[in-house]
C-alpha cells in the first residue's frame, strides 16, 4: 500500500445497490416526498459547495448497515482504525467545489466511497485533487530547467463508481469544481469521512491479554527505534504468529509517518526495527495461527 494513498475496488459490490436508492428519490422531481428534503445546501465562499446529507440516515437500514460493516472491517484490517467517522453523503452539481484544505485532526486516513456513474457523466470536473507530496518540499529536488504545470502539483482522482479512495488527510486536497449539470441524478455522488480510532487487533485465538503484555513492554522499544526522529503519523503493523507461538512474517499493512525530508532514512530505520521488534515477540502454543494487527501512532504537537 501506499504510505498517502490507496485506491480499491474492495467494497464495489455496494455501489449499485445505494446508487439505486438515489435515483430512485430523484425520478420525478414534482415530487414532495419527505426524502427529498434531507439535504443541506453547504456553502463557505471560496472554500466548498455541496449539498450533503448523514448518509446512514438517507439510506435503507439494512443495505447501509452491509456497507458500513463492510467498510469498517476493510479499515480494522487494512488500516488498524477501529470504526469509521458518521459519514456524509454528497452531491456536487454545476458550482459545487471543495477549495484545497487539510484535515486535522479528524482521522488518520480520510476515504471518498464513489457513487458517481462516471463512464457515463454528464458534468465536467469532479475529481478528488491531492496535492503531490513533492510540492510540500518544493526545494529538495528543484531544478531551474524542469518545467511544472498542475498535474505535477496535484494529482487528480477520478470518482470511479465503486471505487473506495484512502489517502492521508493531512495533505492539502478538494474536489475540482464541477459543471455541466443542475440535476442531482446527473452529478458527483459519493460517501465520504475518515478512519478513526487505531487500535490492535487479533484473528485467531491468541488471548487478548498474552498481546497487552507485549504491548506494555513495546513501549521502550519504540522509544530507542524512534529515538530524536519527528515522526507524526500512523503505522499499523501485522504479525503472523503460528501456532507455536513464533512470529513468522511481519510487514507493514498502512504507513502514512511524515518527516523532513532530511530525516526520511532515520524514519525508515526505524520503521524496520519497529519490525524486527515484532519478529522477535513469542507467545505461548495456541491451537491455530493468528494474525496480529499493530497501529502506533506518532503525533508531534
């Protein structure tokens, strides 16, 4: 995965089924059925235009509930986040935008769950814009003979219907200013919000209490691996533990750790100790294998 970004068809099987409910509320537009007036107009001059609603409320209770379960387990075992933020649902027609901006402190890892037809759209604009991490140190790697123009700045992401987009939400990101359409059915659709709340996981039987006792003893050793590196961000690690109680495998699941770029070797010896760390953990015999998910995060104040 990508330590900024990450773009999955992991939970596509949900897009038709919610899309259909929104063309469904907006196929006659005389109509004056309560559902159709869910929706808050969100407008701050020169930052974002949008209508937007809480999507688990617009939606049937059971097909939400199957994409929110699915989602939230996607995140505990793809980004060891806990839970997912109250999602929003947003429409984007002629005017809406979302201005560059960052997202603090909301969550680690920010996601834009598609709805949007896009083969077939009927709107110009609309793709989720993150800025290029090259840009935020500009100077590093400047040469007075290359040339720049936006797609070196920004890297623009196409809403594909179905596709679920992670990225870091600290990095300066919006929507391009969508035109061409007035009709809801016709415009951008997506869910969106963030992964909240790390925390370990375990699949298998090891006992949640063998893995606290880790997790105490953890603590200095991720002190000596960081050491004086400024850090900030989440890494989720898993472990694979077999049913001797050896660790087999570890690797990184998600890795979104930020430092200057002067510091970046220091942060990735880190990294690898914090794995060797894991490498070395052992555990009593157990009747299976089991997978362990660690998150540690890094916040610089």
């Amino acid at each position: 995965m990508a330590r900024g970004l990450l773009l999955t068809r992991a939970l596509a099987s949900h897009a038709r089924p919610l899309r259909a409910v929104f063309d469904e509320r907006f196929a006659d537009p005389r109509s004056t059925r309560a559902d159709r007036f869910v929706w808050d107009y969100w407008h701050v001059p020169g930052q974002y235009t949008a209508l937007r609603t809480p999507a688990w409320t617009y939606f049937p209770q059971a097909a939400y509930r199957r994409f929110h379960e699915a989602l939230v387990g996607w995140g505990r075992a793809t980004l060891g986040c806990h839970d997912v933020s109250p999602p929003w649902l947003s429409c984007y027609v002629d005017g809406g935008e979302q201005r560059l901006h960052g997202d603090l402190p909301h969550g680690p890892w920010a996601f834009v769950y598609s709805l949007t037809p896009w083969a077939r759209r009927a709107f110009t604009g609309g793709e989720t814009l993150v800025l290029r991490e090259e840009v935020l140190d500009y100077w590093h790697d400047f040469r007075s003979t290359r040339g720049l123009e936006e797609p070196d700045v920004v890297r623009a992401i196409a809403p594909q219907l179905g596709q679920l987009t992670v990225f870091d939400p600290r990095l300066p990101h919006g929507v391009r200013r969508v035109g061409g359409t007035h009709d809801p059915r016709a415009g951008r659709l997506v869910v969106h919000g963030w992964f909240v709340s790390p925390r370990p996981f375990i699949e298998g039987p090891l006992p949640a209490r063998a893995l606290a006792a880790r997790l105490d003893a953890l603590t200095p050793a991720v002190t000596r691996a960081v050491g004086a590196v400024p850090l900030a961000g989440l890494l989720s690690l898993e472990a694979r533990v077999a049913a001797d109680g050896a660790v087999t495998s570890t690797r990184v699941l998600s890795d979104n750790t930020r430092v200057p770029a002067v510091d970046e070797p220091a942060r990735r010896r880190a990294v690898a100790a914090l794995r060797r760390e894991l490498a070395a953990w052992r555990f009593g015999r157990q009747r299976r294998p089991s997978r362990l998910t660690i998150p540690l995060v890094f916040e610089r104040g």
